[in-house]
C-alpha cells in the first residue's frame, strides 16, 4: 500500500519526474549503479531517460575533437556546455514521457562550473524531485586503475591496447582531479539542501543527507545500491576479501 502511494505521488501532475544526478571521478562505478537504477525502476513500471554526457559529447560531431586528456584539462567550458545541453536533453525527454519517469545523469560533476549550471536548471523545473547520488571509493589509486581495466575497448578507449588505455585514463583522472571540487560547499546546495546519497564502493558504506526527498525515488536508488554492492562483495570473495562485509548505516552527512 504504502508503495502504491508513493508511486502515484511521482506520477501526479503537480510531481511528476525524478532526477538522479551522479557525482563522481570516472571508474569507480557510476553507471554500473545507473544501470541497476533503471532496472529496479523498470520493476516499478517506471520509465528511465539515460542522459550520459560522454555518449553525448562522442555522438554529436561538433565535439569529436575533444578526446584526450590534454583536451579535458584545456576546455573545461566546452565540457560544462556539454553537460548542460546533456542534461537539458535528458530533462526535456523525462517530462516528455507519459506517467512517472526517472532521469538518470551520468557524469563526473567534480567541476562547481557544471554543477551551478545543472543547480539552475533544476531549480527552474516544475515539480522535479531529485537525488544527488554521490559514488566514491576509498581504494588506492593503484586498485582503482587495476578495476579500469574493466571500461578498455569501451567509448573513448575503443582501439587501445590495456597499456595505452590505462596511461590515457591516468592522464584524464588526474585532469578530473585537479579541477574537482564537493558538491556540498555550492552556494545553492546548501541553500536547497538537495537530498542526497554517498556511496563507497569499497566499503559498501552509505550516508543519507539533505531534505525534501521522494520516497520511492530514494528506495529505488537505494535498493540498486545494495543490489550493485552484493554483486561486488560476491566477486571479492572470489579474489581476496577486503570488503567490510556489513550491513548499510545511515548516518546523516552534513
């Protein structure tokens, strides 16, 4: 009963979209969660829009020049003009859609340029409920490149070989570093406090933070969380077990 309540509460008119803003460095498993975000929704009979800046960025020519990580540290502009059009699209697509939708933004949002830009655009949309879904991972530098070996001969990467892919990556995520700032000290974050979820992939840990969040949107995310981390856990055991094997605090996070 109470889940029936909860989706038609996204479904109405006056409430009708969700959005689930993804914040973090590349590789640590942020559209793996996009993916089992759309299929848990889809067990909802909730619709999901994709908005992922990197398919937009590779399938639009006007962009094609910008490949490298020279390219990603050079042009910061020409990313945020990227990330919002993504997003705009993305948005445009969800309120299009008949019934509850979910859209889903995948990028890095380490950049406060991009970020005040897509705060905007949320703020200007009629009863858009969204999730900031903030996933991080304590391991070192050395695990996490090992874990992207995972991503060679996807997107941007295609044609490389590991080693030339894996130096590339390096070179990007040290670009993504440097420029990267926490969403939480934004101006208008905080005004707003925007409801949303970290995640440590590593660790399986997960804090709650903000105000004014949906119910369903919140346990929909939730649940791909736990969902994706037993996956995880289940494939360390295999190698080496590293991973607290524990249950899913939620403290709050200021």
């Amino acid at each position: 009963m109470v889940q029936q309540q909860r989706t038609a509460a996204i479904d109405d008119p006056q409430q009708p979209k969700g959005l689930v803003y993804f914040y973090g460095l590349p590789a640590v498993g942020k559209s793996t969660l996009n993916r089992e975000i759309a299929a848990v929704a889809a067990a909802e009979g909730i619709a999901v829009i994709n908005a992922n800046a990197g398919e937009y960025r590779r399938t639009h020519p006007e962009y094609s020049w910008l490949r490298t990580a020279e390219d990603f540290g050079k042009y910061p502009d020409v990313l945020d003009e990227i990330s919002i059009k993504t997003l705009r699209e993305g948005l445009d697509h969800t309120y299009a859609t008949r019934g509850a939708a979910i859209c889903t933004f995948d990028q890095t949002g380490t950049r406060k340029s991009s970020r005040d830009h897509a705060w905007n655009e949320v703020l200007r949309r009629d009863g858009l409920h969204m999730l900031v879904v903030d996933v991080h991972t304590s391991e070192t530098r050395e695990q996490l490149l090992r874990s992207f070996r995972d991503k060679v001969g996807n997107g941007d990467f295609k044609g490389m070989s590991v080693e030339e892919a894996v130096k590339d990556f390096s070179r990007r995520y040290d670009a993504y570093i440097q420029s990267a700032t926490d969403y939480r000290d934004d101006q208008l974050f905080r005004e707003h406090q925007f409801h949303h979820v970290r995640f440590d992939r590593y660790t399986g840990e997960i804090a709650l933070g903000g105000v004014n969040g949906h119910g369903l949107l919140q346990d929909i995310v939730l649940q791909a969380i736990r969902n994706v981390d037993a996956r995880y856990r289940i494939a360390d055991e295999k190698t080496t077990d590293t991973r607290m094997a524990v249950g899913y605090p939620l403290p709050s996070v200021p």
